[in-house]
C-alpha cells in the first residue's frame, strides 16, 4: 500500500555527536539521501549544550554516537533531552570506545569514505582531493565526530534492520556544512507552550508507525496548504527559526509570489506537478528495493519527469532566488532519464496492468521470448488434438497447459472416484503430481514443445530483470541531481504553504531592521486568527531603552494576558522562519532566543516533581539569554507561598535589571502584589493591566493593555456587579486605600468609633495625673483592668 509506506516514512538519520576539552562537534548521515552532515567544532562556555539541543532537533535522528569517556554531564544532558525531546530512554544512545574516537585513526576513516559521484565511485586521489576540499582534517573534534560515524555506518549499522545499512561500505553522495550558527535558540518547552507543534517525536527502529496527530497549533494551520511531499519538512523548517536576514528575504520573496494573484494559475499548477512527486526518502528506497512492481517505477519516472517539468517552469521566474536555484539544478543527464525511462518502459500498460512493462523493440532477447510466448495459445490448440493417441480410450477429457518453470504439461481430470496414486501411472505418460483430482503428466509431445519453445515466461522475467538491474544501477549513478532537485521542490512547497496562509488571512510582510527592537502595530494572534474571524488587536513595542525592555502585565484570570504574550512570541517567531505575519505593520529587529515560559499540563516522563520543574525552566531562562533574547514569563514560580514566590519573582526581575544594555526583552506577567517595593529603587518597570468595560453590571475583557500599576479598578468594578450592598464597596475602598497608603486601619462601625475615643481621652487623663498615694495606685489599677475588659 503506497499510502502507508508514506506514512511510515522516518527520518533515517544517524548522528555522531563529540566534545572534548571545551569543544562540541556533530556530524549525521542520513540513510535516504546518503548524504553528510558535519559541524565544525565550536567552543561550549559555561556548559551551554545548546547546539546539542538544535542538532537533535533539527535531525530527529534513530541513533545518536558518542564517546563513552566523555564530560558525564554532556552525556546526562544527551540522555535527558531523548526523554524529554524524543520521548526515548537511553537505548538510542550508543556510547562507542575511545579507540574509535582517536584522531589518525578517524582521519584515515575519512579519506578513505565511499564516495561516488554522477559518473560512478571516486579514484582514490579524487576521493582525497574532494574531502580536503570540504572538510577541515585539522579540526580535531570534528574528524573524530566523522571518523566514528562512518565505522558505524560501514560496520555496525546492521542493527538498525535498514536495507542499505547492510552494504560493507556504505556509499555517500555528498558531504554539506551542518548550517547550525544562524538559528534562533528555542527549546522544546517554547514549541509546546506557544503552540507552534508538538516537538515530541518518537522514532522507531522496527519500523512501527509513532505518528501522533497534531492539535491544534501554528503547524497544522500550515500544514493544511501543504502537500504530502512537504508534511516531513515543514516541521523540520519549523523546527530551525533563523536569523539569517538574507535568507529571510529570500522566503519573503517566495511568499510575494504567493500572494500575488497574478501568479495564481502558475501556483495552482506548480502545486500539482508536487502531488505527483515523492519525498525523497521513499523515491531512494524504490531504488534500493528494485522490483518489479508498476507504482514503483511509474513512481521513479514521475519524480524524474515532474521534477524537471518544475525546474522548467521555475525558469520563468529567474528574478526569485529560490526559482533561480532549481532551475539551476537542471542537468543535461536529468533529460537523458526521462528519455531512458519513457523509451524503455511501457507506461500505459503499466497504469493498466499494474505490472512491469518494456516497449517492444527495446532489448532483442526480450522480443524473441514475448514473441515465443505470444504463440503458445495458438500451439497449445494444435497439439491437443493429436494427445488423444497418447492416453487409453477409457480417458475422454484431456487438456494441455503450459505452466512457467514446469513447461508444458497434459493435463487429465481422474477418471475414476477410488484412484490410489498407482492407478495414475499411465503408459507413455511420464507422471508429474497430481492435484484437485487432476493429474499432470508430461508426453513426448510436451517434451518436443519444451525443447521448441523452452520456458518463454521465465525468460521474459530473467530479460526483464537484466533490464531492471541495468536500468537501477544507471539511475543509482545519475540520481543524486534529482534526489536533490526534489529537496529543494521540497523546500518550496513549504514557502508555498506560508505563502498560502498569508494569503488568505491577510498576513504582512515584516520589516526586518538592524535595531534591536519588536514593534508590531495591531498584531492578531496567529492561531487563534486562524480559526475564528475577528480575533482583537494589539500594539507592542519593546526595545533596549529603559522602561521599555520589560513590561510587567497583570490583570484577572481569563482576561487575556497569557494571550497577548503568546501572540507577541508567535509573532516573533514567524518573523524569523521568513513567514508574512497577522498584523497591520510589524518592524522587528532579529533575535538569539527566544524564551516561553507559559504553565501546560506537567508530564511523569518529566522525573521531576513540579517545583524542581519551575527552578529547571527559570535556570533555563536566566543562563541562555542575550540583549537581543525575547522572554515570556506568563505566571512564574507559581508552585510556592505567595510570599516566596514574590522574592523569586522580584529576584529574577533585578537579575535581569542589572544586566543594563545587556537587558533581555522581557513580558512577565503575575497576578501577585506588591512586587514594586521589592525592586531596587534605581530601576522604573511599566506595568500594565489588560483593558475591561462595565455593561449592565457585566464586565467585559476587552483584551487589550493599559497602562496601570495595579488592577484595584477591576476589582471594585467586580464588587459593584455581584454585590448590592454599596457600603460594603465604599468600605473596601477604604481598606484599600489605607492598606496602601500605610496609615492605621481604624473599625468603620459607630459602636467601636465610640468606645475608640472614650478609649483615648482615658489615656489622656490619665497621661497627666500625678499617682501619689496607694490608694490612688489601687483605683488607677481597677479602672484600667474595667477598660481592659471592655476592650476585651
């Protein structure tokens, strides 16, 4: 079933992960392109594995090497992220020894790697030259990191139970940088607690299907503009927001194209020449597996054909980078297989008999045989008429048959209801089997026939097969341009599904500046926007000026404040995977990170109880952070008392402070009281509240910011509705005030007004006589214990 070999399809790569003496480096292989991946080594300061983070999401891999005498907590880090990241326990970590990862010996490894390009396998000086020319063999983390992942694919990948895993040297088509350094830093808690996709991901080394269905988020708003080709790598581009600015405009340039309905009939048809396509992944393994089966080489014959129809259209469009890069992949081989691949095989009669079919002419054995077969009917009705010599009279039905592999054969029903098999031993007749209350025999005549004819069915499969080996074995050498031809359509098709989205929904496009600055004027929220018609605007300006690098929001439960920030975060984010996004105008200079700390649900594959979860998430926070980082703190430290949950919260609002122009752009956002007076009084934080209207008595979220220190408008508003007693309010205001202003909060009711002021003029009496005797000690004495108890 062709549909659930797509839905199977994995991410087959395989990476080598290694750090030493303060350096990081990574390299992958990827089991369906046959390509590789490196990372030169970059020093880690402070214990950042940030790019560990970024390699294993990027690359979802179904094998991660390392060393096994390395750094325990680089390995600790490894291991928690595939239980958080991947949902995996430690099983799909191989920890290899030292020997593998020593320097000679892996720089050996890579000069002598199986690489082949368009004209069959590399000379070894060829070989040499080409890995001198891309891989710096003086990084010593790096080769050690490629050294020990070649032996683990040429020697102990047979544990992955992949086909092409099994070759003794596995061949490699490419080596290509690991463009690591240009991507904005988001973890795996940013992706699910601002609903940008789910990050989990569960692969599988026994091929099951892991799939989960996605919620509702920022990737299945995209995802239904997309096709099947681009289901797989829409994710993966997800996955790596970027701060490359060139590369931004680049996608802004395919997203123009989108939008413009003057391109709209070219889009459509562009759109599907991609339905017609197959991801990489499954084209490479039909070629890995020839047989022969029709869909598998109509298959290969479209992504060869299609492929280039679309590179030819892109030709039109030359203006557009990204066009201009796949019109460029355009090979004079590429016309050379589709003129093999239509020349050879028969396409309609394979659309017709779902089987594999070569053209008459093609390879003179295989007509010879098809044309013997094609007289065997005509033969077979001849020679029966003169088998009946052969048999006894009391037999009165015989037939004859050509069977492949058993040639022609005579064919008698049992003549009798007690036949034992001596009984079928006939004279003349050489007894085959029997079967079905039928015998087989074979007589002189079929024994002439099969010298005549020979067996023509197996010839034709035994002619066809060479053909198919041949015809594999020259695409194998020449299909690497088009593997990654159809990459790069693949790309495509996930800006066309960008493009698409901003077309229907009205997106912008953003002003990317060099300014550290988000400045984004009536901005909707992008998920919510994609599901609902109106959705209610909002402005936000953030920059490293004081008093606008941080925004402290407060406001109700329900009234739109993890909203707002979440759409702020999203916002950024579209920015930086090159997407338009859902506001009037949007000026946002680029980012390093990009932090979201918003509450979900907690998980047990977490380990860890949910206090220790909050001082994880907030050390996150506070260690990986940069002047232009963007953070998102909806309701932190929210697992301890109000009391210790206001000193961390204002602990961490003047860690951030004290930074200066190194200062984060932060969105907190609390419902606690009080946080002012525990800040240092050298720094002034704009609060906000989110905006509300009373309506008959009903209170309406507008769900918009206004600035205002604290939200007692709300509060009295809340009373007025529910409650009719207006002395009560009035009284509440007057403990509020009092409260805050820090006075005395004296009782409200006369009674005790009364017996308050009898209380002071005693004392005043009493402040101004002179005790000189006992008696009056007694008397003073008994009228202070009556006041006591009346007190009291």
């Amino acid at each position: 079933d062709e549909s659930s070999d797509e839905d199977n399809e994995l991410t087959e790569v395989v990476i080598s992960i290694h750090f030493k003496k303060g350096k990081l480096s990574a390299a992958s292989f990827s089991y369906t392109t046959y390509e590789i991946e490196i990372f030169e080594s970059v020093e880690i300061l402070n214990e950042d594995y940030s790019i560990v983070d970024a390699v294993i999401m990027d690359k979802r891999p179904i094998l991660i090497i390392t060393c096994s005498c390395g750094s325990p907590k680089f390995h600790e880090h490894v291991e928690d992220l595939t239980k958080t990241l991947l949902r995996r326990n430690s099983n799909i970590i191989r920890k290899l020894a030292p020997k593998h990862f020593e320097f000679s010996t892996c720089r050996e490894r890579v000069l002598q790697m199986n690489i082949v390009n368009n004209s069959g396998e590399m000379t070894a000086d060829d070989r040499v030259n080409y890995v001198l020319s891309v891989i710096n063999v003086t990084d010593e983390v790096l080769v050690c990191a490629l050294g020990a992942l070649i032996y683990y694919i040429n020697f102990a990948s047979y544990e992955l139970n992949i086909h092409s895993a099994n070759a003794l040297s596995t061949r490699i088509y490419a080596i290509k940088p690991m463009d690591l350094n240009s991507i904005v830093g988001i973890d795996y808690e940013t992706y699910r607690s601002l609903q940008i996709f789910d990050p989990t991901y569960r692969p599988s080394l026994k091929w099951v299907g892991t799939r989960t269905k996605e919620g509702l988020s920022l990737f299945s708003l995209f995802k239904q503009h997309s096709t099947r080709l681009a289901f797989r790598k829409l994710r993966a581009l997800m996955s790596k927001p970027i701060n490359d600015i060139e590369l931004i405009k680049r996608r802004h340039e395919v997203i123009n194209f989108c939008v413009n309905p003057r391109n709209k009939t070219v889009l459509k048809d562009l759109k599907a020449m991609m339905t017609q396509l197959k991801p990489g992944p499954i084209f490479t393994k039909y070629l890995d597996w020839p047989t022969e089966k029709a869909k598998h080489w109509l298959a290969v014959y479209q992504n060869v054909y299609y492929g280039l129809l679309f590179a030819e259209t892109c030709r039109n469009y030359t203006d557009i980078q990204l066009f201009q890069q796949i019109a460029n992949k355009i090979t004079q081989e590429m016309y050379s297989m589709v003129h093999h691949l239509a020349n050879i095989l028969d396409i309609e009669n394979m659309k017709k008999f779902d089987m594999f079919f070569v053209r008459d002419g093609i390879y003179a054995p295989l007509d010879r045989a098809k044309k013997r077969y094609s007289k065997v009917s005509a033969i077979l009705n001849k020679v029966i008429l003169y088998e009946f010599d052969t048999v006894p009279d009391f037999i009165r039905k015989i037939n004859l048959i050509y069977v492949p592999e058993m040639g022609f054969m005579l064919v008698i029903p049992f003549w009798a209801d007690d036949l034992d098999k001596e009984d079928l031993f006939l004279p003349y007749l050489e007894f085959k089997f029997c079967s079905n209350r039928v015998a087989y025999y074979k007589s002189s005549r079929c024994l002439m026939l099969d010298e005549i004819y020979g067996d023509p069915v197996v010839d034709i499969i035994g002619e066809e097969c060479k053909i198919i080996l041949a015809l594999t074995e020259y695409l194998e050498n020449h299909i690497y341009n088009v593997v990654s031809l159809i990459d790069n359509i693949t790309d495509l098709d996930c800006l066309f599904a960008l493009g698409l989205q901003a077309r229907y929904h009205n997106y912008v496009m953003p002003e990317v500046i060099e300014d550290n600055m988000i400045q984004i004027t009536n901005g909707r929220h992008p998920v919510l926007s994609g599901y609902q018609e109106y959705c209610v605007p909002s402005d936000t300006f953030l920059a490293p000026l004081t008093g606008h690098n941080m925004k402290i929001i407060t406001g109700p439960i329900g009234s739109g404040k993890t909203l707002y920030m979440k759409q702020v975060a999203l916002i950024a984010y579209m920015v930086h995977i090159g997407s338009f996004v859902p506001a009037d105008q949007v000026r946002m200079g680029l980012l390093s990170h990009i932090h979201g700390r918003i509450p979900t649900s907690e998980s047990i594959m977490s380990y860890s109880s949910s206090l220790l979860t909050e001082f994880r998430r907030i050390g996150a926070v506070t260690g990986n952070n940069t002047c232009r980082s963007l953070i998102v703190l909806d309701e932190v430290v929210r697992c301890t008392s109000e009391i210790d949950s206001l000193a961390m919260l204002a602990s961490l609002v003047n860690h951030f402070l004290t930074k200066g122009n190194n200062c984060p752009l932060v969105l907190i956002s609390t419902r606690l009281s009080g946080l002012d007076d525990c800040l240092q009084q050298d720094y002034r934080i704009p609060y906000y509240v989110m905006d509300f209207k009373v309506d008959d008595d009903k209170i309406i979220y507008e769900y918009k910011l206004k600035c205002e220190k604290n939200i007692s408008s709300f509060i009295f508003c809340a009373l007025n509705a529910v409650c009719r007693d207006k002395e009560i309010v009035e009284a509440a205001k007057q403990v509020y005030d009092t409260l805050h202003t820090g006075e005395n909060m004296l009782p409200y009711c006369q009674l005790r007004l009364k017996k308050t002021d009898r209380y002071m003029r005693f004392l005043k009496k009493f402040a101004t006589k002179d005790v000189a005797d006992e008696y009056d000690k007694i008397d003073i004495q008994n009228k202070i214990q009556r006041y006591f108890y009346n007190c009291v």
